[in-house]
C-alpha cells in the first residue's frame, strides 16, 4: 500500500510508522482509542502524528537517555558530519512513536535563543497529512498563522510536501505530506537526515519496547485562552470536542485549572487543553508557564500494553514518577468506583498507578516527574481498557501530586 493517494485513502488504514511496528489496528484501537471515520468531508484531514521534535540543551546526552532510559531506537540524524552546521538531531522510534531531538551546534543557531527562553521542551507537533495544499488552504481561509508555505523537498530517497502552522506560544505544527506523486519518501525521516544506528546494546532481557504509540500532547495556555485554543483546532483544524470536555474548574484546596479535549477525526491525536484558574495559591499550568515563559506542550500520553512491566523498567533505569498516597488505593469510594481491573490493586498501589473508570471501560496511568531541569514537560503512561477519557477522575489525586512536588521547589 505505498501508493496511497490524497483522495484514496480508506477510512481507517495504517500509517507506514505502525506497519513498521508490527501494530495492528484492532491494537490501536485498544491503546489509543482510535476510531472510524470518513475523511474525505475532512477540510483539513489529518493521519496521525508525524513526529514530537524537542529542542534540548545536549542532544547527544538526551538522545542516549532516550535510548538508555525509555528504551527508544536511534533510526536517523542530521549534524554538521553531513552537512547541517547549525545543529544535531537525532530522530528516536519506539512503536509508532518518532521524537526528533535538536540541540544547537553553531552558536548562531536560532535553537539557543529557543532553549534559553523556554528550557527543554517541544517545539514542534508535527502532524502527517494526505494533503498539505489542502490543509494551508483551509488554514487560511480559517485565519491560522502560515510559518512555512508548502514546498516540496527531495532528496536520493524521493520527495516530501511539507508546511507549517502556528499553534499555542511558540510551538508549531509542521505539516508533512509523505506520498508526493503517488510515491512514499522512503528516507529514514525527512530529507537532510541520514539513516544511522547507535552502539547502544540494551541489557539482557530489557524488552523490546517500553510504549507503542503516542496517546495525546496536553497544551498549557493562558489564563483565559483555552477557549480560543479550542476554537483553533475546532475552526482551523476541523479537530472535534470530545466527550471528556471538562469546562468546569478542577480544583484542589490550593490550585485549579480548566480542561477541554480535542481530536482528530481518527481520534490519533488528542490535545487536552489546560488553563489555570484563579485559586488560593498558584497552580500547577501557572508554574508551568513561568518556567517555559509561555504556553506550550505540558505532557506526552505514552500508550504501552503492559503498563506495569513498563513502569518497571523504567523505574529500573532511573526515572522518576509522582507518588500516589497509600490512601488513594484504601479509599472504599474509589475501590468501589474503580471496581474489577486486569489486576489487583495492590500491584497498582506498590507501583503508584492510577485508576479511572467511565462506562466504556476503564484506564491505568501514571506520570513522571518533570523530565528537564524546568518543571516543564513530562511523560505520562497509559494503558486503556475501552476508556476513551483522560483520567478525569484522577485530576484531584495527580494534581495535589503535583502540588507537593511544587511545593517542594517553592513555587505553589
Ligand atoms: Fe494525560
């Protein structure tokens, strides 16, 4: 199936980067929640992630930590040895998943001025579309910011069709057409880069990967603003409101915040929304914005199948999670919300996992702790049992989480 054209695609396909994984589609289903839909009524059809790209104060160092701690492969690169001067990037594949991570070689590169205002973090959602003239023409009759018109870039390995569009503070969606012509770009990731592997040997009995696929992106933004941002997706994107749509304030005794959804007509990628709300003390989405100097992605939703081998691992290799109070689990309410789950709870309470229950199913979740020097961005786990929500009934629970941590660096 490589010569997928604009007008032809099936409803519901693979994308080439799952059939590379080895993922089927009644398993993303399961893992992300994905669902039918015709798109060709789409202005603006989207297939699913393309790749998260991180600027990073030592891409060397954090492409090893991926590699090391999050079990990711190292499939491709671009630096000043073939030719980019201004920077390096090393593009990480775990599952479906590709993050590009850039950090700046030149001291002109524009990255630094990037890293320095905002710290680590993601600069860039970039999205796969059947279409790129289609999507810019209705991003502009929907009145969204063009940052890169489209163009087609070629290389030995054939051509892509590529825009951009700004979204929330200074993050973009690049907009990556991979079949030009009837024919798929066959390069390791975009023209420029160079196919390359790592020396990196995974320890015995290290699994083969710790996430399959990417869940959702949360963006932080400002007080006020998170109804714009919604209507961003919703207008510009044609990008739906989904069910868990939280407009009211979720709040613990210090902080709240508000919360809405959005997808894509597959429900391949999901962007949660947060603003802070007025409260006794700062919340959480203000600390992040002050550290990041503006809104932006505030965590990436990593699916996995085995939630608990994968906290394992990871826990194996260093990474830190927040901690869920033992009274959490001992609640008679929640044990009687969360009823019966693939395991005991008590697996779940010696690991810090979260529950909730909706009535498609249920969903296990857990978060790391900041995973920068800025309390910034981080990672959460996820593994989905029929439900298609976000762990709304965990926010009280995660956010007073937060809050201690925050605390902690005196910033609540
Ligand atoms: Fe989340």
């Amino acid at each position: 199936m490589t010569d997928t054209t604009a007008t032809s695609t099936p409803p519901l396909d693979l994308t080439e980067q799952e059939r590379q994984a080895d993922l089927d589609l009644d398993q993303l289903k399961q893992l992300v929640g994905l669902v039918e839909y015709d798109e060709s009524t789409d202005p603006f059809p989207v297939t699913g992630w393309d790749a998260i790209v991180f600027v990073v104060g030592n891409a060397t160092q954090t492409a090893h930590y991926y590699q090391s701690a999050w079990g990711m492969e190292l499939v491709a690169y671009s630096g000043p040895e073939n030719g980019n001067r201004d920077h390096k990037a090393f593009v990480l594949k775990s599952g479906s998943i590709r993050f590009v991570v850039k950090g700046a070689v030149s001291p002109d590169s524009p990255l630094i001025a990037h890293h320095a205002k905002h710290g680590d973090g993601v600069v860039d959602i970039s999205l796969e579309v059947p279409d790129v003239d289609r999507c810019i023409a209705q991003a502009k009759a929907a009145g969204a910011t063009v940052l890169q018109e489209p163009e087609t870039v070629t290389d030995e390995h054939g051509a892509i069709r590529v825009a951009a569009i700004a979204t929330y503070g200074e993050t973009r969606h690049t907009l990556v057409q991979r079949v030009v012509d009837g024919q798929t770009y066959a390069g390791p990731y975009l023209p420029g880069y160079v196919a390359r592997t790592s020396g990196f040997v995974k320890r015995d009995g290290a699994p083969k990967r710790l996430f399959q696929a990417l869940d959702h992106i949360v963006g932080n933004v400002e007080l006020g603003r998170m109804d714009e941002w919604v209507g961003f997706y919703n207008r510009v994107m044609g990008f739906v409101n989904m069910a868990e749509f939280i407009g009211d304030d979720i709040a613990t005794e210090y902080s709240a915040l508000m919360s809405k959804v959005v997808a894509n007509g597959n429900h391949r990628v999901k962007f949660p929304l947060n603003e802070p709300a007025i409260a006794k003390k700062r919340s959480q989405i203000d600390e992040y914005l002050d550290f990041y100097s503006g809104p932006g992605a505030q965590h990436l939703a990593l699916a996995t199948n085995d939630i608990l081998r994968t906290v394992d691992e990871l826990r194996t290799e260093g990474v830190e999670f927040l901690d869920t109070p033992d009274a959490y689990y001992d609640d008679p309410q929640m044990r009687a919300r969360i009823g019966e789950v693939r395991v005991p709870i008590e697996e779940l309470k010696a690991r810090g996992i979260l529950v909730d229950r909706d009535e498609d199913g249920y969903l296990l979740q857990i978060f790391t702790k900041p995973l920068g020097d800025r309390p910034t961005v981080f990672f959460e786990i996820i593994e989905r049992h029929g439900s298609l929500g976000f762990g709304k009934g965990n926010f009280k629970a995660l956010f007073e989480s937060i809050e201690r941590e925050q605390d902690k660096r005196g910033n609540l």
